[in-house]
C-alpha cells in the first residue's frame, strides 16, 4: 500500500528507473556484479570465482574469467580476493623469465639457472690480447692470453706451466727462416743437388752431385774455390759417359786434396771405367782449402 511520497516495490533487489514513471527492482545476486543492460536497465553477472577478473567483450556484458598464458611463460596464483602473476623460470624448452648472472657466476660456470649477459662473456674471456692465443687457468678462472705472437712464433706447451709464444730453435743441420705466418724449416748439408752434364767444362759447386754423361767424351770437373769445411761433392759415371774416360777433376792452384796418403796440389784426378765415381769433402777451408777423397769407386789415376 502506497502512501504520500513512498515507493513500494514487491520484489527485493536493486530499484531503477525507467525515465518514463515506472520503477522495476533487478534480482540482485550475492557478491554478483551489477551491469548496464540497456538504456535504464540493469543486469547482474555470475559471480566470479577465486582470483578471476572481469573482461569486457564488445557489444556484450562483461564477464568473469580465468587469465591464462598461451605459451606457459606466465603463472598465476589465485585467492579470494587475490590474484598473483609471476614469470615462469625459462628452460631449454620453456619460454619464461629469466635471472641474469654475475659476472663472478659466469666466470666459475656451475649456476645451472642464470642467463649470462655479453659482459658476463667478456670477464669469462679474460683481458684479451690482440693478436695472441688463450688458454685455460683453471676450472672455474676467467682465461688468460699469451703475448701477441710475432713472425714466426707458435705456441709451445710446458709441463705443469703455462705455454708460451716462442720462435722454433734450429739445431745442428737445420735453419729456420721465420715470416708473416710462415715458417721455412730446411735441412743443412743434408743432401746433394745433383745435375746431369752432357756438356764441359763443369765448375763443380759445394753440395752438389755431378753425373758425367757427356755422350762417349770425358767431362772435365774443377773444384770449387774457396772451399768451407763439410763441404761435398760427389762425381759419378753416367749410362752415356765415355768407357774409358768419362770424367776428370782439375785442383785449382793453392788447393789441395787427399787421396788416402798421397796428397795432391796442381794435379787432375781422371776415371778410367764408365762408372768410376767418386766423394769429397773440404776438410781445409778458404782459398788454399784442401779435399779429402772419402769414398771411390773404380780405378782413378791422377796426372
């Protein structure tokens, strides 16, 4: 029953007002949201559940949900009333978020979780050296670096210490010629140059192997002068040499040369068989150096 100035509605809820004298009430929901539905009207929503928040949809009321992450790099922890988001840690297979190292956790290398950074690279490489080669100081140390290498230089390992940059040490019968990443390693006195003749006279050079093949005619040979001690020749018959004189060797004037005791100055040794041959080395050096026959084969005569 109305009286002057009171409006009584028969239904419990929320009253409003259409604009156009008439009053409607809207069943109201507990802990239900109330929403616009239309010009004048109102709506209650569903109640919402433990930690959902309300989401909009054009043309639509607005409804309560469950937030989620399509990828599982997010996670979501709900309440009454409360709603917590956080980054899931990343894995190998999972995106998420990650906890960047130290500089000092990236140098010792057994933080399972941690993302290095650049800089973090940078203190694990140690101080770098142009133009120099790393090596290792210890399981969980920053590396550390050789001095630049120059011409020439490799790396050369010590036992129990640290390598080094060092040039290559020629030993007896050996040269080393270092150059802009390059190393030339040659043996000295280790071999014999050797030259077919087939022409005379030859002037014989230190070193060198000489097959007198001079079709049929004798090939006329001159020591060299000066000599260096160690220095070899070796003269030897060839498969076209004369059968009887295929070859001579003339001592220059102030040398000398041994031929087991007799010793010769001025004088040519001189083959007598197509395969005669014979080795000599300088056992006095300079410009009065002085020969050794060390080896021959044949019958070789001298004049």
């Amino acid at each position: 029953m109305g009286t002057n100035n009171a409006i009584n509605l028969g239904t419990q809820g929320v009253a409003y007002y259409n604009g156009s004298g008439t009053f409607s009430v809207v069943p109201v929901t507990q802990f239900g949201v109330a929403v616009g539905a239309g010009a004048n009207n109102l709506a209650t929503l569903a109640v919402g559940t433990n930690g959902q928040v309300l989401v909009g949809s054009t043309g639509a009321n607005p409804a309560f949900s469950t937030l989620t992450s399509s990828n599982g790099s997010i996670s979501f922890t709900t309440g009454a009333g409360t709603l917590s988001i956080q980054g899931t840690q990343a894995t190998t297979a999972q995106l998420g978020s990650v906890t960047l190292a130290t500089n000092a956790e990236a140098i010792a290398g057994t933080d399972t979780s941690k993302v290095i950074t650049p800089d973090d690279l940078k203190a694990k490489l140690g101080t770098q050296t142009a133009n120099a080669m790393p090596y290792g100081a210890g399981n969980n140390m920053a590396l550390l670096w050789t001095t630049a290498l120059t011409n020439g230089q490799v790396v050369i390992g010590s036992t129990g210490g640290a390598p080094a940059a060092a040039n290559l040490t020629a030993g007896t019968g050996v040269s080393i010629t270092n150059g802009s990443n390059t190393i030339t390693i040659n043996a000295l006195g280790g071999g014999l140059t050797w030259h077919d003749n087939t022409t005379t006279p030859i002037t014989a050079a230190a070193n060198n192997g000489y097959i007198a093949d001079n079709a049929g005619a004798t090939v006329a040979y001159t020591l060299p002068s000066p000599g260096t001690v160690g220095d070899t020749i070796q003269i030897v018959g060839g498969v076209n040499a004369s059968t009887t004189a295929p070859w001579t060797i003339a001592v220059p004037a102030g040398e000398k040369l041994h031929f087991g005791s007799a010793v010769f100055a001025g004088q040519t040794l001189a083959a007598t068989n197509q395969f005669d041959c014979v080795e000599l080395v300088c056992i006095v050096a300079g410009a009065n150096a002085e020969w050794l026959v060390v080896d021959s084969v044949g019958n070789i005569t001298y004049t």
